[in-house]
C-alpha cells in the first residue's frame, strides 16, 4: 500500500546545523567564562570568609566528606596522582568530546544539549561573580586540608596554582569555588551518555563519571561539598532555562533572517516552480491574466484527439 502524507503533518524544516558557526560560538561562550573568573576575583579576605562560612554550614550538617577523602588521596599516591590528572585535564576533555558526539551522531539532540551546558555555564559565572569562595586548598593550614595539585606537582604539568601549568596560575581565579562546574559538566555529560549513549559501557560512564568527579573535586581540596550540590543545582536551572533561551534565539534570528517561501513539490516529490518555465512566485502572488487563462482553459470544451476537422489527430495541447 502506498503511503500517503497527511497533510499539515509535514515536519518542519530544520536550520542545519555547521561547524564553523558552531565552534566560534563554543569559543565565545568558553572566553567570557574565562574573562569573567578573572574579573570576579574579588578580595582575598572575603572569599576566605566565604569558605569558611561554607566550612560551618556544612558541620552544622553534619557533612565532612572533604577532610577524609582528602588525608586518603594525601597519604595514598596512587589515588591522589590519578586524581590530580583527572582534575587538571578531564573537564576540558570530555565535555568538548561529548558535545562533537552529539553534534556528529544525535544532531536532532544537539542544539538543546549545548543551550543546556552554555545557560548554566553562565549561570555559574553569576555565581563566581557575587560569590568568590576560597577553596579548601587554600585555607589555613590549621584547618587541615592539604593541596595535593601541589604536593603531587612533580608529577603532572600544573604547578602550585590550581590546575594551571606551571607559571600561569596568575591567569586564573583560583577563589571561583562556588560552584563547582567541574561537578556541573560533568552531571551534564553523564546525562548526555545515559540518555543518548546505546551500550552498556555508556551507561556505566554516564553514572560514573560524575560521580567519580565529585569525589575528586573534595579529594584534592579544590572543592566543599556543598559546591558540588551548588553545581548540580546550577545544571538544574539551566536545563529549566534552556527551553526558553533557544525560544529567543530562534525569535532573534527570524528578525535578522529574511524568510525564504518553500518551493511547492509536485505528486513525485520533485521540486517545480508554481509557473512555467522555471519561474517562481511567492505565496499569494498573481501574474497578470492569469486566473483569466486559468478560467478559460476550464470552460473549453475537450477536444477529441480527431477534432481538427480532417480526421488527422490533433496537436498535442
């Protein structure tokens, strides 16, 4: 039986799409986040009150997951050299590998997921801004976290300042602790590998990968725990958001692209022009005399294929 197209059902056409429009904007996004960790570093004393008002909450919740993960990964090599690479290099890794994925291999998913990721990283930026927190690292020693970036230095590129290489921890604000977008992209790369990844093997790292970067982040003193809850809350309202921002996007780009008129399509699928000759008209269009020769092509009578009056066959018409 052949399959016929209700009418009004015909899905919409897409915009496609490119990778040169695409990568600039990344690029753009990624540079304002970085622009404005080092425009909201803020004062020292302030981002240190501000940790350690994080430091109280959290023992007046009876949460101190930092203080034995991170005397683990201090006294234990081999946890804490993994764990320092895994910091210093796997959020700038697969979170760009995960978004080409998509881009090449669920394209239909791929516009929202990156409004997704590029809401909340600016919604995290906020954060850094009215918030510059002092990470655990960088407190007193008496409070009793280690900075194990620096202890185990000898064995990666970073040096004593964060996940910088060494002599470019100047470069970075090292008081953007709340909240953790390590935490945030790495929950938004497990949700993409859970709900688009198609073996077994994506759906372990879609569990694993964020969870293992939010034992990391405490681990190594870069993060509280309560950065990490900041930065899956982050992801929360962006994904709220998302909807919304791609709404305006799309509301922008109609008023800055002219809208072009489909080419009707005749009985075999193949594109004609609605006049001869390969001409087209817009919709709503007349040229002139044309509903006249319409009408009056109507109301002439059917020739038989002999009505030319001598019994030869008549032109084809």
């Amino acid at each position: 039986m052949p399959h016929t197209e209700t009418p009004g059902t015909e899905a919409a056409p897409q915009t496609r799409l490119r990778w040169w429009t695409e990568l600039p904007l990344i690029l753009l996004v990624y540079g304002c986040y970085t622009a404005g960790r080092l425009l909201a570093r803020g004062d020292v004393s302030g981002a240190v009150d501000n940790g350690l008002a994080i430091l109280r909450i959290e023992k007046a919740l009876y949460l101190n997951a930092e203080h034995p993960l991170n005397r683990l990964f201090t006294r234990e090599p081999w946890l804490g050299v993994p764990a320092d690479f895994w910091y210093a290099s796997l959020h700038y890794v697969v979170t760009p590998a995960i978004l080409v994925w998509l881009f090449r291999s669920r394209t239909v998913h791929y516009r929202a997921a990156r409004t997704w990721l590029m809401t909340s990283t600016f919604i995290g930026l906020i954060g850094f801004t009215l918030l510059p927190t002092c990470p655990p690292r960088l407190l007193d020693a008496g409070y009793g976290f280690v900075d194990t970036m620096a202890h185990y230095s000898s064995y990666g590129w970073w040096g004593g300042e964060a996940s910088a290489p060494r002599g470019l921890g100047g470069m970075t604000n090292q008081y953007a602790a709340m909240p953790s977008l390590h935490v945030g992209w790495a929950l938004w790369c497990g949700v993409m590998l859970w709900r688009h990844g198609r073996t077994r093997t994506a759906k372990v790292a879609a569990v694993g990968y964020p969870l293992v970067t939010t034992i990391v982040v405490m681990a190594t003193a870069n993060h509280y725990f309560l950065d990490a809850v900041a930065g899956a809350a982050v992801m929360g309202v962006g994904l709220l958001l998302a909807p919304a921002v791609m709404r305006y996007a799309d509301r922008g780009k109609a008023r800055l692209v002219p809208r072009v008129t489909p080419v009707a399509a005749d009985s075999s699928g193949a594109l004609s022009s609605i006049v001869s000759d390969g001409c087209q008209t817009s919709a709503g269009e007349r040229i002139p005399r044309q509903r006249e020769a319409r009408f009056e092509a109507a109301a002439e009578p059917s020739a038989s294929p002999t009505d030319a009056g001598d019994g030869a066959p008549a032109p084809a018409r």
